[in-house]
C-alpha cells in the first residue's frame, strides 16, 4: 500500500514531496534555484533527485556539470507528476482536510422553487463528493425560515433579495436574478391568442410559489388595472398560494391556472407538450441572494455547499435565457 502522501508507480512508492522536487529542479532550472525555493540545502536536494531516479530504474535528468535536462522519460514523468500534484489539489481543495467536511451537518433553508432546481443538482453531488456530511434541506417560506437563521440554527438561506442588507447579524451575498416565464396548459385560451398581453392573464386564476415581490407585484397590479372587466380587474392576486412545486405544476397543467416559474421547473412540461411558454417580461425575475448567519460558527461543508451553489445558480441563469430565447420569438413580445 502506498504511504499517506504518496503514489503508487509499478511497485514503487513515490511520494508527493519526491514529485514537486523534481518538478521545481525543472521549473528553476537547476538543483541551486529549485533548493532555495524548496528551502532545502543543494546538497540535500541533490540526493532527494538520486534516490528518486534508483526507485525509479531510471534516470530523469542529463548532467552536465550544474546543467540539468530532461531525459525522454524525464518529461514523461515530469507530466504525469505535474497531473497527480493538480489532482492531489483538487482533493485538498475538496474535502479540505478537515474533520467537517468528512463528518458534519449543513442546515439550508430555502423556497420551494430553489430547491426543486439547483439546490437538487448541489446536494446530489455533495453526496458523491461528502459522503460523510448530513445535508438537511429546509423548504417554506422566507419569513417562516427567517427566525431560524436568525437564532443560528441554519447555516445557510437561499431566499429572494428584495429587502436583504448587508450588514447586522448576517452576510448577505447577492446572486444574478433569474428571469421568471409565464405558462399555462395546453389549450389554454391564453395560449390560443395570437397576440400576448400582461392584463389578460387576470382573466384567470394566478398562482404564486411564494411572496410576490414588491417591484413585480407593483408591476402586476398595474396591468391588472388596466384589465378588462370587473372580475378581473378584481379579481384576488394571487389567487393561489403556495409552496409546492408539484402542487404548481399539476393545477396549471389540469386548471386554467396561470402561473410564473424558472424555465427549468417549467422545461419537463414544454417539452412533454403539456404547459405552454406565453411570456418572459425583463421585469419578471427573482433576485436571489445567499445569507449566512454570524451567529453560526463557521462550516467548511456549508462553505462548500455556498461555493457549488453560487457556481450552478450561474448556470441555471444561463439556461433560463437560452430556453426564454428559444421558446419566445420575437414576434410574440410581452
């Protein structure tokens, strides 16, 4: 069995240290720079580089007086070294070296939609990757997950910036905002219209997946008051409240419900033919943000969970303005 910080090549055992020394002897250009990086004596280093080369039945380097080159096998090997030191890396960098990220808890809180989408694709790596850490996903509402990242018990709110301040008790670390598209089922009467507009949905039920924003909810009940009819312009909105993503789905699909979500919660039923794409307005998005409390001592799990989030809610982004653009032509503007 290779020794803890080593490599096994053939039936040698060539350790990590052995690897970088040879690689700064190449990078420095010889055994004098390479042993005042490495602070090392020339001496010592020198016989570190020999005894690399006998454990390897070859030799790395030509000599010519202080002048070192690589032999074929040398670069080879140098290669190959500089591949296992970044991968060496990457599991440092990963696992931390540190008892939490091998053993732990994280408690992340967040809505309903959030946790259906990127927060899903996050915890099922974090499980290949931290098969040692208890993730624990809490979904509801903002307010109702506030009083517990307030009092320490979450280490980590996912939740819509409108309101959020730096500042006080907690870090607040804006995310881009995720454009939101309007769909209804197949067959709708909205979807039948050749041409789309904002006040019509209030001709139907509106559900929301949670509190409404004020700036987009200022911007609803204006086109709703421009609405024709009574009934509709007013009507309660949102009609319909909820934190199920499921729930969600399942009226808009058997209801004249309308509602608004990310495009991936909504992809599975476009392509299935079941929802319809009718709008994608610049003003319709959620600004989310990442909130960690300073209550809560520091989790180098959670920290991991924070960094692969933030990287994968940039990708959803990403996709949702791919989808909106290919769902939504110019010729159907909101």
């Amino acid at each position: 069995m290779p020794r803890q910080g080593s490599t096994a090549v053939g039936s040698r055992d060539i350790e990590l240290r052995q690897i970088r020394q040879a690689i700064a002897v190449v990078e420095q250009g010889g055994i004098a720079g390479a042993a005042q990086q490495l602070q090392l004596s020339p001496s010592s280093l020198s016989r570190s580089v020999a005894a690399l080369e006998r454990q390897l039945g070859t030799a790395l380097f030509r000599r010519n007086g202080p002048s070192l080159t690589l032999t074929d096998l040398g670069r080879i090997f140098i290669d190959r070294g500089r591949a296992l030191l970044a991968a060496a890396a990457d599991l440092d960098r990963l696992l931390g070296l540190h008892p939490s990220l091998q053993a732990g808890r994280v408690v992340v809180g967040m809505g309903a939609a959030m946790c259906e989408a990127t927060a899903t694709a996050v915890a099922a790596q974090m499980m290949v990757d931290m098969p040692g850490v208890t993730l624990e996903l809490r979904s509801s509402l903002r307010d109702d997950l506030w009083p517990p990242l307030v009092q320490g018990e979450l280490d980590l709110l996912i939740a819509d910036a409108v309101g959020l301040t730096k500042g006080g008790d907690h870090d607040v670390h804006p995310l881009p905002a995720l454009p939101l598209v309007v769909v209804v089922r197949q067959g709708h009467a909205l979807a039948a219209s050749p041409r789309f507009e904002m006040k019509s949905v209030f001709h139907h039920p509106i559900y929301a997946a949670g509190r409404i924003q004020p700036p987009v909810l200022h911007r609803l009940l204006s086109e709703q008051s421009s609405a024709e009819g009574t009934l509709a312009r007013t009507r309660p909105m949102p009609a319909l409240t909820g934190n199920s993503v499921s729930m969600q789905m399942r009226l808009v699909e058997q209801t004249d419900c309308v509602t608004a979500c990310s495009p991936a919660l909504a992809r599975p039923g476009v392509e299935a033919g079941t929802l319809v794409p009718l709008a994608a307005p610049p003003w319709l998005s959620n600004p989310y943000a990442l909130v960690r409390p300073r209550s809560r001592k520091a989790n180098p799990a959670a920290a991991a969970f924070f960094q692969q989030f933030s990287a994968a809610h940039l990708v959803e982004v990403a996709e949702a303005h791919r989808l909106i653009e290919a769902w939504l032509p110019q010729e159907r503007p909101a």
